[in-house]
C-alpha cells in the first residue's frame, strides 16, 4: 500500500518510461493517481507501459521540442533514460551524458512549477571499493569504464542544474526484478543448474529489489535536500556471490553445481563476443568494458545516510525478492 505523499496526484514526468526501472517507476506513479507523461523513443518498446493511462511523448532528449510543452504542468521530473551497454566510449557520453543538457535546461525554462527532480545514477560512478569496505558520498569517484565514467558525467551536468532545480541524485547497485534482462541471464544459467562463478577470488556486491528503488526515488523526489543531494541506495546488506546464487537456486528450487570460470577465459569470450558483434552490427552482451567490472572484488555501498535523511527503509530482501522475480519469469515463459 502506497504511502501518503505529495507526489500522490500530482503530475510526473518520466525518461527512460519504458526501461525495467522506469516503467516499475510508472506502475507506482499510476498506483499513487498521478498524471504520468513518458519520454520515449521511436524505437522503444511500450510492452511495460499502459498507453490508455499515461501521456506518451515520441521523441529524443536531445530535442526538447518534443517534450518540452508537458515540462509548464510537470511537478516532479524523474531522469531514468541512459544505456548500460554500447559499442563504444561514445554512445555511452551521447546517451548518459550529453542529453542531460538539453533536457535540464529545458526544465529550467519550461518547468515553472517544478517541486523534486530525482537523477539516477549509479555506484558505477563511484567506483569499486578494496574489500570489505564500502563507498560512502565522501568517497572520491574514480570509475573505471566508459559507462561509469558517463555517469558521473552525467551527474556532474545535472549538479550544475542544482541552483534552479530542486536536484536530487541516486546511485543504486545492481538492480534487479521483474522485466529486468541482465540478472536475468544469470539466473538463467542456474535454472540450467549452473551457478557461474568469475575466477576463485571472492566477490561482495550491494544489491537492491526494483520496487524498493522506486520507493526511494518517490520518497527523495517529494523532499529533495540541496545539501543532501546525492545519495547511495541499497537494501542495505552486503551479499557474497555465494549468497546470491543459494537464494537463486530456492527461489527456482533446484540444485546448482558451481562452475568456475578463468578470468582469462571470461577475457577471451569477452573479445569474440565484441568481434561477433560488430560483424553482426549489434551491441554486445559482455565485452572488455563489462570485464573490468567483473574483476572487481568488491562493488559495495552504504545507504545509511538515504535511511537516515529519508526515514526510509527497503521492504524486499534478496530471498523474497528473487522468489518473486523467478515466479514472475515463470509466469511469462521465460524460465
């Protein structure tokens, strides 16, 4: 059940509507009686949007002409639109980027009434921690690949908004649940009772359940801070891979056997996959970039300031929230 909230009503624009986060992000909005309109893009597709319910703007962020006339009636503003994966160093700036400026300034210009802008970002931004240890907002950003790279970039053009926008960035970890595509294929894999495992090093990650996500986006949107303005999010629990693919294989009810892989040979596979790719003109599934992070034997983050500023807390654990993902993917045939 929806909490009260002055977002409840009022009228919301979201990019990016039809992604695995946005489009968790308009089911709630729709939940909470909100006018909803949508940034999308001619290629995108609407299987996730109720289109007889939300107001959808066919368009680009990089031309504001087609959205810009909804931004005079918009109260709260969340930016979700960006890529994980491209072809190139880029793609990753043009689309994560570069597009933060014409549609903040277009806010600036056209969104006279606007009360919370909510940014999503990423721990990518950051960077890995050593292990056992955690990023918190004082720690010095240093990301490691084009996409982190393009997110801070991206933060750092809407930070430059913050004097004339109520601005209020998040970074989450990984992010899973239903709709999404890139936990998916690991959980695939243990459906096949295969739990993967990157090289004999331990791993710890940070996770969060989508719909614990949006919650925090809704709850900084209505009381954006401007001296608490970027913001990590996570369920608040450190998870080892281990933990991840024992929760994986309840919430599907089967028995994996660990399969360990070289990180050399995730390198090789990696290098094929870009050259397949190309040849094919698509973006690959994992490439050098998506290995680094992969390397890594720590992405973990402290919400502690989140819970505290916000009085928030995430309601879905990793067990729950897998046991509903997996159902959901079952439900539709994917698993």
């Amino acid at each position: 059940m929806n909490e009260a909230s002055p977002i409840n009503g009022s009228s919301t624009l979201v990019t990016g509507a039809t992604g695995f986060i946005g489009s968790h992000l308009v089911d709630s909005l729709l939940e909470r009686g909100c006018k909803v309109h949508c940034v999308v893009r001619k290629t995108s597709n609407l299987q996730w949007l109720d289109t007889s319910r939300v107001i959808v703007h066919t368009g680009d962020l990089h031309q504001p002409e087609t959205y810009q006339e909804s931004l005079a009636e918009v109260d709260y503003v969340f930016h979700c639109a960006g890529i994980t994966r491209a072809n190139n160093r880029h793609e990753y700036l043009h689309q994560n980027a570069r597009a933060c400026v014409p549609f903040y300034r277009s806010c600036v210009e056209h969104g006279k009434q606007i009360k919370g802008v909510v940014h999503l970002s990423s721990l990518a931004a950051v960077g890995p921690t050593p292990p056992q240890q955690k990023v918190d907002e004082e720690t010095p950003c240093h990301p490691l690949t084009y996409y982190g790279k393009s997110k801070l970039t991206g933060e750092e053009i809407a930070l430059g908004y913050a004097s004339e926008l109520p601005m209020v960035i998040l970074r989450p970890p990984v992010v899973y649940g239903e709709r999404d595509i890139n936990f998916f294929t690991y959980l695939r894999t243990v459906s096949w009772r295969m739990a993967i495992k990157i090289g004999t090093t331990p791993r710890t990650l940070s996770l969060i359940h989508v719909k614990d996500l949006v919650d925090a986006m809704i709850r900084a949107a209505a009381a954006p801070d401007p001296n608490q303005n970027v913001l990590f999010i996570t369920d608040g629990k450190i998870y080892s891979w281990e933990d991840v693919a024992n929760a994986a294989m309840d919430a599907l009810e089967v028995r994996a056997q660990t399969i360990i892989i070289p990180v050399w040979l995730m390198g090789f596979a990696a290098m094929v996959s870009e050259f397949l790719s190309k040849m094919r003109n698509r973006t690959p599934l994992i490439d050098r970039q998506r290995m680094i992070d992969l390397r890594q034997s720590s992405w973990t983050a402290s919400s502690e300031r989140f819970f505290g500023h916000y009085s928030f807390q995430p309601r879905i654990d990793l067990i729950q929230g897998l046991k509903q993902t997996c159902a959901w993917y079952k439900r539709q045939g994917w698993l």
